[in-house]
C-alpha cells in the first residue's frame, strides 16, 4: 500500500518578492534588527562604570532637559516627570535595557534624575497587625 500524497491547499504563485531596501522614515519590517552601531553612538565607548540598577527601579527627573541633554536623554528626562521603572523607559524608548542604563548613569551623575529602590514587601505580615484585624473583624 503506498501513502497518499499530500498537496498544498494554497498553491505558491510564484517566487516570492525580493525583499525592498528601507526608506528613510519607514520603520524596519519585523525581525530585522535595528543598527548596533547607533547604540555605540548613544552610549559611547564602554569604559564608564554603570550605576546599579534593576529592571524595577524607579526613576524620578527633577528637572527639565538642558539643551546640552542629547535627544534620547531629553526623551527620559520628559517621560520620568512621574516615577518610572527602568523596564517601562526601556520599552518607550524601545532601546536595550543595557542602553538605558548608560543613559540613566549620566543623568544620575549629573544628578538630573533620581533612582528610588522599589517597596517589597515582606514575606510575611507583622503578626501584631494581624491580631489587630482579627480582632477589629471580631468586634463588627
């Protein structure tokens, strides 16, 4: 017995279109990645030390940009006028986070902007509290 053959429900046309080189102000077509070189020019040669920072921490500006301020640190000092964790920046800016953290690094050292650790919580809960509901609960 032999196996049935399979055939393609949509048959190709064709061969498929060479892909277009990009024209300036498209956006690249997904997948492509963006230029590594444009990000050595944001951050400069890597020879600073980096300030420590989480994915979680949030940043506060305090000021507005100074026209020294390069475009995508304009762009951080504008959007951190509300805290901001360095995840979100990251993504608006749609930069890496090890770009962002170059950024931040500088504005730090200028003392543009502030970093504020996030509140964790801890693991359990003061048991003293938990007697107060209780009995706040046992009261009603």
């Amino acid at each position: 017995m032999t196996p049935p053959q399979r055939r393609r429900r949509f048959p190709k046309a064709g061969p498929e279109p060479a892909p277009q080189p990009e024209q300036e102000g498209q956006d690249p077509p997904e997948g492509r990645k963006k230029n590594p070189e444009r990000l050595y020019v944001i951050t400069g040669p890597d020879g600073a030390q980096r300030s420590e920072l989480d994915l979680v921490t949030l940043i506060v500006a305090h000021a507005d940009p100074p026209p020294s301020a390069t475009p995508e640190q304009a762009a951080l000092l504008r959007l951190c006028t509300a805290p901001l964790s360095v995840a979100e920046l990251s993504a608006y800016l749609s930069l890496p986070f090890s770009v962002v953290t170059v950024l931040l690094t500088e504005l730090l050292t200028a003392e543009l902007v502030t970093a504020r650790a996030p509140v964790i919580r801890q693991a359990l809960a003061d048991r003293s509290l938990l007697e107060a509901v209780m009995h706040g609960l046992q009261r009603l």
